[in-house]
C-alpha cells in the first residue's frame, strides 16, 4: 500500500470513530455533567452535555492497528493534587490561576459500549474552577493521551468545604 492510499485509509477510519455507529462504522463520543454539593446539603446539578473527543484519542486507536499503546485509563487518582500526580489518569481541573488539580476519580462500566468516570474535589478554601478534562498518564503540564474535554464549561466556584463531582460517560458504538 502506498503512502497517499496509507493516509487516505487513516482520515477515513478517523472519520468512522467520530460517527454515530450504524451499520457497520463504528463512532466514539462523551458526555459529562457536574453537582456541586451545597454546604447547608442542596446539591447543584447541571444536565449532561455532549464532550469533544480528543484528536489523540482517535490518534492512538487507529495507530493500534500497527502499533498498540496501552493507553487504558486504569490507574486513576485517589488523591487531590496540585499539580496532578505524574502517570496517573483521571478526571482534572483547571484553576482560575491556569493550574491544574486532580480529582479522585472511579470508573465502572454503565452498559457494555460504555464507561462512566467519576471525579470527586472537595474544597479545603474558596476555589474557582474554569476548564476540565479526562485523559491517560498525566505529565509535562498535559495529559499524554487527552480523551475528552468539555465542548462548553461554565466555571464552577466552591466555598470551603463544598463538593464539585463530575460524572464523564465514554461511550464507544
């Protein structure tokens, strides 16, 4: 196969991740929604709402057809940190002052396509939060393989002692 049918190939399966499944194609996409739990017990709950794949999640499945990469997001943080623990996966936030924090984060699979992450913050003082993002091997100030970052994020401000929980849905079919 030469290079121009080799890259045709590449743009089309990336292509076919991006797509609602039907048939024979086979898509990718995400979800996610936030609670904040109020100190005096209300919980603040936002609808869920539709993610942006990242490019090099599409990247790294299609280069598994010729060179795997383990890029499972199975060792998740169990702590909050600032910056996120190195090699970790997860769920993070970023800080109106441009850094980023952990969440701990569980998963568990929600149906048989998809996979349910779940970040938990607890706010040891005032805090603002203006991005998020869920991705493998934390490192270099970035993810190693972004998977999904919110297509729109209103910022969320916690007092002392409030929850932030984000629920993120990967759903692959």
């Amino acid at each position: 196969m030469n290079k121009k049918n080799k890259s045709s190939l590449k743009q089309q399966l990336l292509r076919l991740l991006t797509k609602k499944s039907s048939g024979n194609s086979i898509g990718i996409r995400g979800r996610y929604r936030y609670s904040i739990k109020k100190k005096d017990g209300t919980i603040e709950k936002e609808n869920w709402i539709t993610n942006t794949i990242g490019e090099d999640l599409k990247s790294v499945i299609n280069g598994n057809f010729s060179n795997p990469l383990d890029c499972a997001l199975n060792n998740l943080f169990t702590a909050q940190a600032k910056p996120p623990t190195t090699g970790k996966d997860g769920i993070i936030l970023k800080e109106t002052a441009g850094d980023w924090s952990s969440m701990i984060t569980t998963s568990g699979t929600t149906s048989g396509t998809s996979t349910k992450f779940t970040g938990t913050y607890v706010a040891g003082g005032a805090i603002t939060f203006t991005d998020a993002k869920l991705g493998f091997n934390w490192g270099a100030g970035d993810f190693q393989v972004p998977y999904a970052t919110p297509t729109s994020w209103t910022s969320k401000t916690l007092a002392n002692g409030e929850t932030l929980t984000v629920e993120w849905e990967i759903t692959v079919g």
